[in-house]
C-alpha cells in the first residue's frame, strides 16, 4: 500500500477543483473580518472547518452547494480574490500537483461592484503571485483557470465573451456548473456555441446528480470535451453475474471517443453520487479503460486533496504507482494547454518522477 509521503511526492494533474471551494479556513475567517462579512457560522478555525464538512456530507448536490454562499462571501474584494487563488496554487503545489486548471463563476464576485473583468484578473493575478511563491520553495505548477457560469442564472453567454478575452492571460475554457435538475445543459446553447465559434475549449458538469441525459446533452448538443464528474455514466453499462460486461450506446461513445471523465471520488459520495469510496464507480470505469481523471472537487467542503484522494483510492482498490501515473497522464493529455505544454510536463515532470519513486521503492525492497 502506498504512503501518503510517496503519494504527495508524486507529481499530480488536477482538472476539477473550484475555487470557492478551496479556501483555507482561517483564510475565511481573516477575510470575513477584513470586509465585515458577519454571516459567518464560527469564527473558531476548526470549527468552522468542520461545519463546512457537515455541511457538505448531506447526499444531495443541492445541499452540498449552500456552504458555499460564506466562501464567495468573502471573496467580493479584488484583494480577497487575489488572496485566495494565490493560497490556492500555493497548497496544489505543496501537495505535489504540477498541473491544475482550476474554476471560479466571476459573477459571484460581484455583489460589491467589482466587475467581471476584474474578477478575473484577480484571479490570476493570485495564480501567478503562488506559483512563483510555491516555485521558490522547489514545488513548481503550471495553474490555469476556467472560467464558469451558473447554470440556474442568464448570464451564461456574457460568462463565455469573458472566457475568451482572458484566454491569452491565462484561462484556458469555459464551465457551467450549479445544480443539474431542471437547469440542462441546453439551456445555454448561445454560449456554448460562442466558444466553439471562437475555437476554445468547453468542459461541463454532467452527469454527477442528474444522470445520463445530461451527460448525452452536454455531449451531442453542448459540445464538451471532458465532464465535469460524469459518474453516472456507470448507469450505462451493465456487469453481468458471470462478471461479463456490457456498454450502452453512450458509455461506448464515451469510452471510445476517450472523453475524459473529471471524477471527484469524495465529493460523489458526498452529494449522494456514490454510497462510498469502495462502492464508487471509478474502479469499474478505470478497469474497463474510460479516460479516469481524479480531482478534489471542493478541498474545504469534502476536507480533500489530490494525495488523500489517491489515497483513500489506494486503500480501496491497491491502485499502486502505476495507476497513479496513468490517471495523471490521462488528466495531462486531457488539459486545456497547448498540446506542447502537455508533453512537456508528461516527459519532463510526470515519467521521470514516477520513474524515481518506482526505483527508490525497488532499492528499498532490494535492501530489506
């Protein structure tokens, strides 16, 4: 079994982390003082960090999604923001994350007058602050940001113009996110097709509380190139008692188009998408081959990382360094940079550091 050391020390891709749902819980706590947010449950460190837990751990998506009015809450001033994504590159990469794309929805922000554009530019104004902070403690990241609309509000085709005049400053998609019963995806058609017109990237929540016709929308209507979770998509394939294993016409879409599933073990069983880690279907899915990507989701509300993710993973399945390294190169060949870039950090960062960690293992069972 795996330590949590070596897990940490393996070089990770993460492509489904928010941003509001990353904050470190005094930093919740430092920012509701400095802007007068009063709404706050607590203002204890660890109790506060458990409500959010308690909070989130109630089997329903839309549950889980409330917890989140005290972290936008607080994150309503330029300063804030910047604060927050900066930690947010800073803690990916002490956990040994060397790619992540992480998402925010801008138009939380804006209860105090900031404007959209703003928002943004905070955003990776703090990403860029933490990366050189983390890459002068020896943990370099390449940290992306996606941009995200809600998709119960009418603002979606606003949020996709946004997506794209930051794509050179460092955003590298466009996201709907927010409750998926009653609120499909098709809704905001005009966006979507806004950022295929303008050649860029799409990822969609899919397929984490609704099931497969949201995920057969975002991908035959919408346009997405990964989901955002799509856990459901086990809905469509079938184990049969002799342990056989039958794909509908949608799973073998997904499987064979090698669309990228953006599964977030902890948080699934959370919102009531899996009974358990043992019981989740990333181990189904990774065995059959569908492109399995794990993610945190939200670290403060399922009290995550990307480590005790793999963890919990390892301990459950005996996943080993192998399958390590493959779900992380499939999250890098799935990222939204530049096809260059990818390579780069799967031959220059991710093969080389499994290749160390595998032969310090070796030298270690030689020896004892």
């Amino acid at each position: 079994m795996l330590t949590l050391d070596t897990i940490r020390e393996a070089p990770k891709a993460l492509l489904h982390d928010h941003l509001d749902g990353g904050l470190r819980p005094a930093t919740v706590i430092d920012l509701a003082r400095e802007y007068g947010y009063r709404d706050l449950p607590t203002e204890d460190v660890d109790e506060l960090s458990a409500w959010f837990r308690r909070g989130a751990d109630r089997k329903s998506l839309e549950l889980y999604l409330e917890t989140f009015q005290h972290t936008y809450g607080v994150m309503q001033h330029y300063d804030a923001i910047v604060r927050v994504a900066a930690e947010c590159a800073e803690d990916l990469a002490a956990d040994g994350v060397v790619y992540a794309e992480v998402r925010y929805a801008p138009e939380l922000s804006v209860e105090q007058g900031l404007t959209l554009d703003e928002v943004v530019r905070a955003n990776l104004e703090g990403f860029r602050i933490g990366a050189q902070r983390a890459a002068a403690t020896g943990h370099p990241i390449v940290i992306r940001a996606l941009v995200t609309a809600m998709r119960q509000a009418a603002r979606s085709k606003e949020i996709a113009e946004l997506a794209v005049r930051w794509r050179d400053e460092g955003v590298v998609g466009f996201d709907i996110a927010g409750p998926e019963a009653g609120y499909r995806p098709t809704r905001h058609l005009d966006a979507f097709e806004h950022i295929r017109h303008e050649n860029f990237h799409i990822t969609i929540h899919a397929g984490e509380s609704f099931g497969l016709p949201s995920i057969w929308e975002a991908l035959q209507i919408c346009g997405a190139e990964r989901l955002g979770h799509g856990v459901r998509i086990v809905d469509d394939i079938t184990v049969r008692e002799d342990g056989s294993v039958h794909l509908g016409r949608l799973a073998a879409f997904v499987r064979d188009s090698r669309i990228p599933l953006e599964l977030c073990p902890t948080s699934n069983v959370h919102t009531g998408g899996a009974a358990s880690i043992a019981e989740h279907p990333i181990d189904l899915l990774r065995r059959l081959r569908f492109r399995v990507t794990v993610n945190t989701d939200n670290r403060l509300m399922s009290g995550v990382s990307v480590s005790s993710e793999f963890k919990a993973l390892d301990e459950a399945f005996g996943i080993g360094l192998g399958e390590m390294e493959w779900m992380t190169i499939n999250g890098l060949k799935s990222a939204f940079v530049p096809f260059d870039e990818r390579l780069r950090l799967i031959n220059e960062v991710v093969k080389p550091g499994y290749a160390r960690l595998r032969a310090r293992d070796a030298a270690v069972a030689v020896n004892a």
